[in-house]
C-alpha cells in the first residue's frame, strides 16, 4: 500500500472516531415510559440533602446526592434529580449508564443565607428483553433539609425540628417559601385560564407521597402509570431546558402539577427562562 492510501485510511478513521464521539458527545438518552415490569424492580432509591461545613463567616457547603440500585442490571438506568432552594430553582442533574444496576449523584454546593432546600428525584430503568419488549422499573424519591445561617446564633442544620427554635424557623422558612410559591402559581393560572378547583394541585416536590399513595379515585398501578408518563414529559419539556439554563435568567420556581379530577389529563404549570409553559399530557389508562 502506497503511502497516499494509508494516509486516506488513517484520516477516514480519524473522521469516523471524531464523529462517533460528537454524537456521544451530543446525544443523551431520554426518559422514557415503557409497561412496568413486574418482576424487577428499583430496590434501593434515595435523595439526600445535608449540611457538610461552614466556610467562613458568609457561607456554607451543602451535600446533595441521589442514589438507586435496581435488583439486576438493566439495558439502561438513568436518574435525573432537581434541587429547590426556598422554592426556587437551584440545581438540575441526570445520570445515565448502560448495562449497570446502580447510579450514583453527588454533588457539593456552596450557599449562604438561610434556606429550606427541597430535591426530588426520578429513579428509572430500561429493560430489554430477549423477546424484544422492553419494560420500566421506576421510583421517586426525595428530601428536605432547612438551613439556620443567623448571624446571632451558630450555623445549624435539621429535617425534622427538634426545640422550639427550630421550629420557629421551619415555619418561617415554610411560610416565606409558600407565600412566595402561591404568589407565582397564581400568576401562572391566570395566565393560561384555568380554573384551579377542577384539579389536585401538586407542587413538583411532593410527587414523591404518591410513589405508595395512589391519586385519588385511581389504583396505585394507575397512578404509577401516571407518574412514568409524567416524567417522561418532565424531562423532555422541563428537565432537559433547565439544564441550559444560567445564572444570569430569570429565576425558575417549582412548578405546580395539576390533576384533573375528571381523571384524564393533567397539566404542568412552570416557568422557564422567562417564559411561561404549560404541559397537559391525556392519561392512557387500558393497559399498564
């Protein structure tokens, strides 16, 4: 072989290895909902918040993780979690890995002032079977962890109160974050029209209580149904979007989820980049 011909070899072979990786580079799998699988199953899933150090007198470190182990490996296992502080966005993450049983998320973040932070995860697998179906295995889980940065008092941390000073606090930190959050839902039914008593309001870091809980007037296999099909709208629409987003945007609050009580649809009210969206997805509820 001439030396012209290897040359040509090695840069169509330098081309396709550089096009390979673009495409990896640039493609990252979707969440997407498949019939659940009934014989496997997501066995450990968890979302932590906690305070890790002080740095200094104007800030501190915080730990945030999310973590899931199915009871076998899957074609593909991917969570993605979301991180609130005092009802506005924080953080957005997402792991994917082929072929693994387990995902692993951490991340340190510094921030100052107190805080009620709030972070929900979608936990989700892929099965592919050798008949050629392919299934899900899902859970949601979530955590809550409020922040005392006062400058009379050391830095404290707690999820669930234990004195009357923490106490004080939890409902301060829930009244300011609630006032704040009510104010921009309302802003948002107004908006786009709705009529907030024709539905069960959900604020995204809640949909956790449903992952043993159905909705009302549905099974707990329809509401899981529900809640796949939910996330999988999630993170096209809102998950994926919020990644792209920086500092200098508007601020993003929690998004309302809103349940018809007709049970067949439901909508997603959020706010993005500064523009208001709505999400309605129909419910399919004949088959799993």
């Amino acid at each position: 072989m001439n030396k012209w011909g290897l040359l040509s070899i090695i840069i169509v072979s330098i081309s396709s290895a550089a096009i390979i990786y673009i495409v990896n580079m640039h493609t990252m799998p979707a969440i997407t909902y498949f019939p659940l699988a009934n014989d496997q199953q997501i066995e450990e899933a968890k979302t932590d918040i906690s305070l890790f150090s002080e740095n200094g007198n104007d800030s501190y470190e915080i730990i945030w993780s999310a973590n899931s182990k199915s009871d076998t490996p899957t074609y593909l296992r991917q969570d993605t979690s979301l991180l609130y502080d005092n009802g506005r966005l924080h953080g957005v993450r997402s792991k994917w890995k082929q072929n693994t049983d387990t995902i692993n998320i951490k991340e340190r973040l510094f921030h100052e002032d107190s805080s009620f932070f709030q972070a929900i995860t979608f936990h989700h697998g892929e099965i592919h079977n050798q008949d050629k179906t392919i299934k899900s295995i899902q859970q949601i889980s979530s955590d809550r962890l409020y922040v005392i940065d006062s400058p009379t008092t050391s830095l404290e941390s707690f999820k669930t109160p234990q004195n009357n000073y923490e106490v004080e606090w939890k409902n301060l930190l829930d009244k300011t974050t609630r006032q704040q959050l009510i104010f921009h839902w309302n802003q948002l039914f107004t908006h786009f029209d709705i009529d907030s008593s024709n539905y069960l309001s959900v604020p995204l870091t809640n949909l956790s209580t449903y992952q043993t809980k159905p909705l009302p007037s549905l099974t707990q296999q329809e509401t899981d149904k529900i809640m796949g099909q939910l996330w999988e709208g999630l993170y096209k629409n809102y998950i994926v979007p919020a990644t792209k987003q920086t500092n200098k945007q508007p601020i993003s609050y929690i998004p309302i989820v809103l349940f018809s009580k007709d049970l067949d649809h439901l909508l997603v009210l959020y706010e993005l980049n500064g523009n208001k969206k709505q999400l309605i997805q129909k419910y399919k509820l004949t088959k799993n």
